[in-house]
C-alpha cells in the first residue's frame, strides 16, 4: 500500500510540476505586473544604454529592405564576436546608415567617392582591406569596431563624434541624424 501511495504521489506532484512548466510561460504572456514587464525588458537593450547622451538634431529613418536586414544583422553578430556592447553596435549601425544605407555597395563608378565600397563605405586605398574583404559585412564591421576600439573615450562620445574618428568623414554631423533608428534596430535584433 505504500508503495502505490508513494507512486500517485509522486504521480501528481510530476503532474503539477509539468503543468506549472507548461503554464508558466502562458501565464507570463498576460502578467502586465511591472516585474513581469522588467523581466521582459531585461531581455531587450533599453534606450538609456543605447543612446546614452541624447540625440543631436533632427533624426531621419528609412524603410529597411531584406538586404539591409540582414546587414543590421551581420553588424550585430560581428559586434557581439569582437566582444564589444550594444552601444558599439549603435555606432556601427548608425555609421552604415549614414555611409550606405545598410547596402553593400560595390564601385558606383563615378558616383563614388575615390574606391570606398561596402557598409561603411572603406577604401582598400586607406588600408582598410582588400575590395573582397570590405564587401564581406563581418570583416567591414570588425574593421570599423577596431577603430572604435581605438578611439579613447568613445563611450563617452556621442555617437557623431565616434563615428567621424573612426570614419573621418568630410559631413561629420551626418551621422547623428541615425542615431534613433540605428538604437531601434539593436533593441530589435540584439536578442533575436
């Protein structure tokens, strides 16, 4: 008799256990209690990490395309690889926004500006690579971040003035017109 106690015992507690695990989940969909919406946001970078200075100027957005997707994408996974935070990718990103629109651009021919080419708009001419190699998303974007890296301070920085010490661009306040959407873009693909 007991061992068929300890059976439906443990029978129902094995129950109850799957059940709490099944529903657990399920229930954490409608929990609108403010822990349950920390814990949902713990998930996501928030936009105090990613735009830690505040935006300077007017912000432009863009309709992304699949192609510019995966780029965003691309610069995420390259960033995280180099070890770097969500801020470093904001910078990134922003910078492809201003540079190419997240599209990896070959030689424009004379719509070009010298021989940059790809997401950050590199020249092989400057040392940044080889063409093949600043048209592959995750060289360009680990070249750009070890550039990043190098700038003393760029956390501190806003984004404009990390970007232009990286990049050194004749528009240097062009890139801070991206910083809102490049930080939407990292909230919503850091984590997937």
């Amino acid at each position: 008799m007991n061992t068929i106690l300890r059976r439906s015992v443990l029978g129902i507690a094995g129950l109850a256990l799957s059940t709490g695990v099944v529903a657990g989940p399920l229930a954490t969909l409608t929990d609108t209690t403010p822990a349950a919406a920390a814990a949902v946001r713990a998930d996501k970078p928030d936009m105090d990490t990613l735009i830690p200075h505040g935006t300077q100027g007017e912000q432009s957005r863009i309709d992304l395309g699949d192609e510019q997707t995966g780029n965003v994408k691309a610069i995420i996974e390259a960033t995280k690889k180099a070890g770097m935070d969500e801020r470093a990718a904001v910078v990134a990103i922003g910078t492809s926004l201003q540079e190419s629109k997240l599209e990896n651009l070959g030689h424009l021919g004379e719509r070009n500006d010298h021989d940059s080419q790809g997401l950050f708009q590199q020249r092989p001419s400057s040392g940044w690579g080889s063409v093949e190699q600043i048209t592959d998303p995750e060289y360009s974007t680990t070249a750009f971040l070890k550039g990043l890296k190098q700038v003393e301070g760029w956390q501190e920085l806003p984004l404009t003035e990390a970007a232009q010490k990286v990049q050194v661009s004749a528009f240097p306040f062009h890139y801070a017109q991206w910083e809102t959407q490049a930080a939407d873009l990292v909230a919503e693909h850091w984590t997937s």
